[in-house]
C-alpha cells in the first residue's frame, strides 16, 4: 500500500524524514567481486576480459569479434522502424541545440596590476560511454550521452554494451550520434577495459552512462585513473499537483517512474485530500493495463507516496527531498520553481509530463538521483570540457605582486616556492633598469 502523509498528522514530520533517508535498491556488497574484476583486467588485458564476459555473459567471444562492424552498426539500425529512427533524429537535433547553447566563452584580460589571467576550455580527448542492455536498453540514453560529447568537440567516443542482441533503436541511436567505435563488453569488466585498456579496447580519459550496482561500483573504483559522471540510483519523481488537474494524468505522470524499476519513486505533493484520493484510485485504474504493471506495482507500493500538506510548505518539502525530477502541475509553476534549489529538472505546468524531457525537450535527462541534486548537476556540455588556467606576468605586475607571494611561502614554509619569485624579482628589476 502506498505511504500517505497527512502535513497535520503528529507523525509527519518523522514519517517524511523516513521517507527523505530511505535507501532503495541498496545492493549487497559487490565491492570484493569488482575489484577482483578491475585487478585482473589491469593485470591481463584482453585474456581477462573475455573469460570474465563469457563467464558472467555467457557470451563466446574470441577477440575477433569484440567489436561491432560498420556493416553490422548499418544493418542494426536499418532495421529500427522509420517513425522511432525519425524520432530519434529529431531528440539528437534538439539535444544538440540545447547542449551547443551550453558553451562557454575562453576569457582573456589584464588587471591593475599588469598580470594577464584567463581561462580556455578544451574538450577531453576520449570518452567511454556505457549503454546498458536487457530491461534497461534505452536508445535515448545512448543520445542524452554521446550527443553533448561529440558537440563538446570529443575525438574518440567509445561506446561499450553487453553481448547478446544489439537493439535496433540502440544501433539507429548510435548511427545518429556518429559513434563509430562499438564493443560487445558489459559489466564492471567493460569499465575496466574503458579505464585501463584491455587488447583493442584503448583506455578513455572519462567513463559516462548508466548501469546495474557492479556498473556503478566499478565506476567508483576507478575513478581517479578516469573521469566519471555520476553513480545512478533508482529514477525519482516528485510531482506537485493541485485539485484542478486531471487525477489521471497525474496518475501516469507518477507511473511513468513507477514502471522503470520495482526500486524507483514516485511521490505526489498536494494540498487537497480528495484530490489525493482521486489520484490514488487512478493509479489502480490506470496500472492494470500497463504492460510494465509489475515493475510499477512494486515501486508504487513500496516506495510511492502521497502527501497532502498547505501549498505554503510545498517549497521546503520538495527541496528537502533534493529528487531527480520535480513536476509542477499547477495554476503559477514559475513562482513556486523560483523557490526551489534542489532538483534535477523541473518540469513547469500542467501540460509538461516529465517524459517530454526524457526524450525530446533537448535537456538532458541524466540527472542526480538520491538526494545528489542537493549538490550536482546532470550531464551536460560541462561533463565533457574542462577548464585551464591562463596567466603571466611582466615586470610591474610580479613587482607588485610579488613581496606578498615570497611572504605567503616563507609563512608555509616552502623557501623554494619563495626563491623562485625573489629571484625573479631581482632580475625584473635590473632589467627595467
């Protein structure tokens, strides 16, 4: 049965903060098995990954066939229907648009002091990108990820994928994102091999994408060798309605997470209990006849939940729950937006279901999950620049700058760091002379 809340309820603030800490889908302990999979592909290369993916995939790979061919990537995508291949160009055209929009301006100047400062934005040279298969084949993902690293300028975009059936859509995903260069590698073994390098497979300088909890422990035991985006948790919905929408359309926007995994959440924040009423009856109406009804059933129950609180509280609660996405069904959504500070995306008014980000709007739907959004951002151009530094000096400005950098290093004690601006100081001066 789905959790209720009542704001005047004495329980409720304890009941809500269970519910901000609940941990979902938290997976036994996989760390010992990952890192025995990421020390012997370091150590093996090649040999350790195939008889690590054969062992865990059942795959039969010999080397010859790790990765997919330009003929299969062809035939792949041939075989995706016209309308979801359309569909799929038109969400890359957008999600190119809007990512391109996201570049920022290298910045050159000089201040009173003389020293010119900077900064210049360079994109990584080579990215992994995981794509996962099974339930969780999303050729949109493949899009949300490849699409802004190639606009950031990446030159090398290597795409890994489980063995076994490639998914057309995935195939007419990757053809429409340019990426070329394709392995039939799952698992934490496909993220040693985009770390460390493993026979054909070169290393990557960032690993990118979701995947299961072997996925996303690899990622974070590799990180520092490689860049990561984030670790995914389960998918996350807070939808903010009130009595003058539909209850089944909010029934399905609360669905549309439900049915991802039995582990995802959706959550309704309203101020009338009757309305709450309706939408939780539309949610048996409308799950019946979902074919994920399962997956959605199990989330529904176990983690959904509906809390009817005054519209004035509305901001704390969901800034206290920090979700992934954040809908607004309401008469002003722009106003009660302007006051939230922790969410994902933020979908604004009664007819922008958080699907239209998940595909086609342009933003990027990989987004913070768990609470992250507290304190980061989801994917975007940023993930696949990075920032260098520019600075120099002439004469005048290390002249003024100079006494107070030789004070600051002989305070921490480092006399190198200190001789090498005196020393310059001395001979900036003779030099001006």
């Amino acid at each position: 049965m789905v959790h209720r809340l009542t704001f005047e309820d004495p329980g409720f603030a304890a009941a809500f903060a269970a519910l901000v800490d609940e941990r979902r889908g938290t997976a036994p302990d996989v760390d010992a098995t990952v890192s025995r999979i990421l020390a012997a592909v370091r150590t093996e290369g090649l040999p350790a990954l195939l008889r690590i993916s054969n062992q865990l995939d059942g795959a039969r790979l010999d080397g010859a066939d790790l990765r997919v061919g330009a003929e299969e990537i062809t035939e792949g995508a041939a075989q995706c229907p016209r309308e979801v291949r359309d569909a799929l160009a038109l969400a890359a055209r957008r999600i190119g648009d809007y990512h391109a929009r996201q570049r920022p301006a290298d910045a050159e100047f000089t201040d009173e002091t003389g020293i010119e400062l900077g900064w210049r934005w360079t994109p990584i040279d080579a990215v992994g990108i995981y794509v996962p298969g099974g339930r969780a084949a999303y050729p949109s993902s493949l899009l949300m990820n490849a699409v802004p690293a190639a606009i950031a300028g990446v030159g090398r975009i290597a795409m890994v994928t489980p063995p076994g059936h490639l998914s057309p859509a995935v195939m007419a995903a990757a053809q429409i994102a340019g990426v070329t260069e394709i392995w039939r590698v799952g698992g934490a073994q496909a993220i040693a091999a985009l770390a460390y390098g493993a026979g054909p497979i070169a290393p990557v300088d960032k690993v990118v994408g979701p995947g299961n909890a072997y996925v996303s422990a690899a990622k974070r035991q590799v990180y520092g060798v490689v860049g990561i985006d984030a670790l995914a948790g389960p998918s996350e919905i807070v939808v903010v309605a009130d009595a003058a929408n539909n209850p089944h359309w909010i029934a399905v926007d609360l669905l549309s997470q439900a049915e991802h995994d039995p582990v995802a959440q959706s959550i309704l924040i309203t101020d009338d209990a009757q309305f709450a009423d309706a939408v939780a009856a539309a949610v048996e109406d409308e799950i019946t006849s979902l074919t994920t009804q399962a997956a959605a059933r199990a989330s529904w129950d176990t983690h959904g939940a509906i809390i009817v609180a005054p519209a004035a509280h509305t901001a704390d609660l969901v800034n206290a729950l920090a979700a992934e996405h954040v809908q607004l069904a309401i008469d002003a959504p722009r106003a009660l937006a302007a006051q939230i500070r922790h969410a994902g995306a933020i979908f604004m008014g009664r007819l922008t279901p958080e699907a239209i980000g998940d595909y086609i709007a342009g933003s990027n739907h990989v987004l913070p999950t768990s609470r992250a959004a507290r304190y980061s951002s989801g994917l975007s151009l940023f993930d696949f620049i990075k920032r260098t530094s520019l600075i120099a000096c002439d004469a005048g400005a290390l002249e003024a700058l100079g006494p107070a950098t030789v004070a600051l290093a002989d305070a921490e004690g480092l006399p190198a760091h200190s001789r090498s601006v005196a020393q310059r100081m001395g001979q900036a001066k003779l030099g001006a002379a």
